[in-house]
C-alpha cells in the first residue's frame, strides 16, 4: 500500500506514526517544497528525501539518530589535528556552495538526491534566516561543511562534504560545541551511518524525538546573525 498522495494547495501531513516500516519511514508523497510546507514539515520530525525522477518523498523514520549537542566525540588523533589545524571555521558564508558541494556526485554513489529544486527550497529557507551552513575554510578555499534547518533550539542536519581529510569531522565537531553553547537541545542526523555513530550520535525512539521537537522548535534561540561575523580557529572546538 502506497503512503498518501499530498496536495501541492494543502499543507497537511499524515500522522507519523502511519510511516511504513520499509522503506523506514516513507510517510507521504508529492506536494511542494514550499517554506511553509517545509518549516510545518520539520517541527513534526518529517523532511524530503527522493532522487531524480521521483515525487517529492517525506520521511519520518524510526528509530531517529541525534547528537545531542556537546557530545560530538573527539578522538585523540582529531584532537592532536585540531591543535595544529591552521583552519578556521564561519558560518553563513557560502551557503549556496556548501549546498553544490553536497550535491557533487560521491565515491560510493551514483547521481545526487538534492536536486536543483531542492537547492533552491533550501536556499529560501536561507534567506528567511531559518535555514544555515557552517563551513571549514583553509586560506579562502573551503574543505567542508554541513548545512541544515535551525527551528528554535533544534537543529536538523541536513547534509555534509569533505574535500579534505577530517574537514567533515571538524565542521560536525564545530557545530555540536557552537550549539552547546547556544543551550540548543539536539541535532538531528535523521539516519545512521558508521561515520556519524563513531562521531557520538545515538538512536532515539520516534516518539521520544518527537516530545523533545514539540518542546524544543518553538523555543527562543537565534544565535546565527552574530555568529556570521565571526571565523573560529580550529583549537576553539577543543573540550577540556
């Protein structure tokens, strides 16, 4: 049986506990990538993933894996790396080219699932200031970053690249100290892969995620305009 069909004039979700169990998570199709669609979307734990060719797919899968913030795991190797790193790490600077470099073909796989339509659902998000990247830069090129959706203190991950060793690693391990700081309550990684979890992401259950967004994406935070003015060495991020 096929997950509902959504209407591009109605901004209305199924229940998530409907989900399918395979695919994990597959909750509805089609619809639009609206900001209004997409922000309703996040605050209920559901966002899209589907490739070329296919309808807009949303997802809400079960269990879910996080990083709480301040919880990244620094080996001793990333640590030593940090030290001596010349790289610096900003925020908001390069947005919609944090964006292309996740949409860049990978190693291991074939195509991109974030199409141009995706970008430029993201990208409105952006100017709207609620969604936003973080980048590692090395004398004005950029090595890595992650992008994602910032609702109250909530933020969920999006996406992340790698043009140099670690530079994955180091714009993770910046995010979860920068949101520790800011008392946010979780990032969300929506599905698990060996990197994440060797980075110390967990698994919750879905309705245990989905108390803590109910509690958390409404709440008060908004550090992102004053942290865009500044660029962060890479020994900053290093926990006592």
């Amino acid at each position: 049986m096929l997950p509902p069909w959504l209407r591009a004039d109605k901004c209305w979700f199924p229940p998530t506990s409907s989900a399918l169990v395979e695919p994990n998570g597959l909750l509805a199709l089609g619809g639009d990538l609206s900001p209004t669609r997409l922000i309703n979307a996040y605050q209920r734990g559901i966002f899209p993933w589907y490739s070329e060719g296919q309808p807009i797919l949303w997802w809400s899968p079960n269990p879910r894996v996080v990083i709480y913030p301040g919880q990244a795991h620094l080996s001793t190797s990333l640590k030593k790396f940090l030290r001596k790193s010349p790289w610096q790490v900003r925020i908001d600077c390069a947005f919609r080219e944090v964006m292309r470099q996740c949409a860049a073909p990978r190693r291991d796989s074939h195509g991109t699932w974030l199409l141009d339509e995706m970008q430029q659902a993201y990208a409105q998000l952006h100017t709207l200031g609620t969604a936003h990247s973080l980048e590692v830069w090395a004398d004005g090129e950029l090595q890595g970053g992650l992008y994602g959706v910032s609702l109250g203190r909530v933020f969920f991950g999006e996406s992340m690249f790698s043009r140099a060793e670690n530079a994955s690693k180091v714009a993770l391990v910046a995010l979860s100290y920068l949101l520790k700081q800011a008392d946010f309550a979780l990032i969300d990684c929506q599905v698990g892969n060996p990197h994440l979890f060797s980075m110390g992401a967990v698994q919750l259950q879905r309705a245990k995620f989905e108390a803590i967004l109910q509690q958390h994406t409404l709440a008060p935070a908004n550090p992102w305009p004053s942290w865009s003015t500044l660029s962060f060495p890479c020994e900053y991020f290093i926990q006592p």
